[in-house]
C-alpha cells in the first residue's frame, strides 16, 4: 500500500522538523513548507493526501491560504488541518476565533499540540476523507 502524503506547513523550523519526524514515525511522507506561498506552489509538485497548516505566518497566513487552496478545483478535495497557536496569542493578534470558523479547514487543533492527538487527528481525517 503507498504511504499516505502530508505537506506541513508552518514558519517555525524546529517544529516542523519535530512533527515531521512525529508523523513518519507512524509511517507517512512528509513534505514541507515554511510559508504559504510555498505551500501554494508544493500542492501542485507534491499532490498531498493532507495537508497540516499553521495560522501565523510570514507573507500569506494559513487563513488565506486554505481559502485559496479550497477554492481551487484541483486542490479543494484535500483535507487541511489548521494548526495554530492563535488561541493563546488572539489578544496580540489581528486573528480571531470567527476567521478560523469562517474557513473552510476540515479541522483545527491548538499549539502546543500532543503528538499522539496530532495523529489521532491526521488518522481521523484520512478516514473520513474515504468515505
């Protein structure tokens, strides 16, 4: 059976480097980007299976970019997981809790993020993701 593909994407190297390593232990591909624009551009070289997306980022936050892949007929069936710190960070930032309702995010999990609620969430999504 061929592995499962995440493209994760957030700013934070270390996180990202730490989740990936988390999500191929359980034996999926994982591909990263470390902004929206480059998420933007690996969805169509990478053809993920799921996508795990940060809020705060640098140059296009993961509001806009799950807006711009759900709207995209060659992207929009693939399922996003929002994953932010946003909830403890909304008094100091621009972000609310309506704009993370108001995507069109297949699901939302806080930082700091339990590793095994982390693949609980991504095994959970892939299974409704088939039906």
């Amino acid at each position: 059976m061929e592995k499962k593909k995440i493209l994760l994407v957030d700013d934070d190297v270390d996180f990202a480097e730490a989740t990936k390593l988390i999500l191929e232990s359980k034996s999926y591909d994982v591909a990263i980007a470390h902004d929206g624009r480059e998420c933007l551009k690996m969805v169509h070289t990478e053809q993920p299976d799921l996508i795990i997306l940060d809020v705060m980022m640098p140059h296009m936050d993961g509001y806009e970019v799950c807006s711009k892949l759900k709207g995209d007929p060659a992207c929009s069936h693939i399922p996003i997981l929002l994953l932010t710190a946003v909830g403890d960070a909304m008094p100091s930032t621009k972000y609310t809790k309506e704009m993370g309702m108001k995507t069109e995010a297949d699901d939302y999990i806080p930082k700091p993020v339990e590793p095994v609620e982390l693949v609980g969430r991504v095994e959970y999504l892939f299974r409704i993701a088939k039906g």
